[in-house]
C-alpha cells in the first residue's frame, strides 16, 4: 500500500497515535525483552506479530502521517475480571517460556497506555490527533475469561475508561474498530467447533456492547468525532468468499506449513492468532475508507459486497 500522494481528508489531523495489542504492536514488546521476541528467530517480521507491518503502520503510510505507537502485544483492555495482569501473556503462562517472570508486563493493558501517553504529554493529548483505540481478543484468550459472563462488559467499560480519558485530556478524534471473529481463528478452530462456536458468540457480545458505548459517547462527549470499522465482518466475509481477496487459505497457521513460511500469499493467518500482512493491509484498507470521504474505491467496494457498516462514521 503505497503513501506517495496522501488522500485529502488526511490533512485533518497532526498525526497518529495508537493504543492496542499485537494487532498493532510496532515493535514495543520486542523492545522490553530486548528485541527477541517477535522477531525472525521465530519467524517473525523483526518486532512485529506478523510476516510484515500491522494495519495502523499501512493505515499511517496511506495517509502520510506520523505514527505513535503505544500498543503492546498481549495487552488487554484493562484490569481482567477477578484481577490479575492487564497482560495476558503474564497469566498465561507464556512469559516464562520466554525466561522472563510472571508480572513482567503488568502494565501494558490499554488504560496504562493511555496513562503512558498523558504522562509523556504532560496530561494533555493532541487536539489534532488522530487516536486509534483497538483491543480486546487479549481478554478472552484463557479459558475461564471465555466463559465468564462478565468479560464482555468489563473489557467495553475499559475501553470506554480510555477514550473518556483521553477526551477530557482534549482528543477528539477517534478510530475505533470492532473485534475480529475470534472464532475464526486457528487457534480456536482447533479446539473444536463448540469452543469456536462461543469463541465467535463472545466476539458478537463484545461487539455489541461496543457498539452501544461508542453511540452513547457520540450522543455525549460534545465536539468528539468516532469512526468505527467493522472488523469482525470484513474478515468474516474474506472467510466465506476468500478468491475474492486474493486469498486460498483461510483457516490454517502459515507458519505451521514450511514452504507457506518461504511465500505465504494467498494465507489469511500467519500464526494461531494473528493475521498476515496481506491481512493487515485489507484491514488497514477499511480503515482508510471509514476515516477519508476521497476513499471512495474502498468504500464502494466494501458497500458492493454487502459488508454493511464496515467503514462508518458514527457522526457525520
């Protein structure tokens, strides 16, 4: 996704600032264990959880902005449900597989990024900003968050903490897309279609909830302006109809498969959770279509494949 001419409706704001998990994760976890993990020592596109750039880096370069990047692999929403780490790779057992203590990354969910950022802006954010809040899959990942009744609304309720937070330090534009269908992905396959089947009715819930607390703080927070993008549909669709995104396999890990690690087009998942590149470009596309009225080839399309409210604006 080239950037040499920048569309119009970018020239709108100062630049962008993300907050996130490994979706948008530019390299800030590699950093804190000293740049070995992701990394090509375990096939990975150095620091990021893909085989190249995620969707806001492709997003940033497609409108010729500067990128600030507080996201964290692993990163949940917030504080989980019965307490514990805002990281899941802390209760998840996988931060000793990498030699580093339990607890390590407590403080890298997305209520602590939004802290990290005020703090580093002297309490005030950039009223020229664009903010792109993205998270979620993180707190759903082991199996008691995936069950629990509560989950849903105590990851809305700390992504609400944040673009409140963010708001009364003075941002007032927001990305804010839903979560991918969690059910979809080779890791909850995998586990069989009854634990696929609640992956993917957790996701809808979340999405839901989403939903309704962005609208009411677009009713509320005067002079806020929230696009939303429909993520979970997108890749939804490219599931059901994958020729059409020039996709062949939409189900299976690519680094699970040796010859698809040498060229992995056609894949949509690069590991069990995360997708390609080719991927985050798609999704970086979407976003690009719901933030820029010139972006009118995306949106058509979108519109074209019956993917309703896959790059909206929630006021216009």
């Amino acid at each position: 996704m080239g950037a040499a001419s920048a569309p119009a409706g970018a020239a709108a704001y100062s630049g962008i600032v993300a907050f996130g998990d490994s979706l948008s994760d530019n390299g800030n976890f590699a950093a804190s264990v000293g740049g070995l993990f992701p990394g090509p020592l375990f096939g990975y596109y150095p620091g990021r959880f893909s085989n190249g750039p995620v969707a806001v880096e492709y997003l940033a370069q497609s409108l010729g902005l500067d990128l600030t990047d507080y996201a964290f692999g692993g990163a949940r929403t917030g504080a989980p449900v019965g307490g514990g780490s805002d990281n899941y790779v802390d209760d998840s057992g996988q931060a000793a597989s990498l030699g580093i203590p339990s607890g390590a990354f407590n403080g890298t969910g997305v209520t602590a990024q939004v802290s990290t950022y005020l703090t580093a802006q002297g309490g005030a954010a950039d009223p020229g900003a664009l903010f792109v809040v993205w998270a979620g899959p993180n707190d759903y990942f082991l199996p008691a968050s995936l069950i629990d009744p509560l989950t849903a609304s105590n990851a809305v309720s700390n992504l609400q903490l944040s673009i409140t937070t963010l708001y009364n330090a003075g941002a007032r534009d927001f990305l804010v897309p839903n979560m991918a269908d969690l059910g979809i992905t080779p890791s909850f396959l995998e586990e069989g279609a009854l634990t696929a089947g609640i992956a993917t009715s957790r996701s809808i819930e979340h999405n839901n909830g989403l939903a309704a607390m962005l609208a009411a703080l677009d009713a509320d927070l005067a002079g806020a302006r929230f696009r939303s993008v429909d993520v979970f549909s997108l890749l939804n669709h490219a599931v059901a109809d994958p020729g059409l995104y020039g996709l062949s396999n939409v189900d299976t890990a690519c680094q699970s498969i040796a010859a698809c690690r040498v060229d992995p087009t056609g894949y949509l998942f690069w590991d069990e959770v995360h997708v390609t590149t080719a991927a985050h470009q798609l999704v970086a596309s979407a976003f690009v279509a719901a933030l820029v009225p010139e972006a009118q080839t995306w949106a058509m399309l979108l519109a074209g494949l019956g993917v309703v409210g896959v790059a909206r604006r929630l006021r216009a």
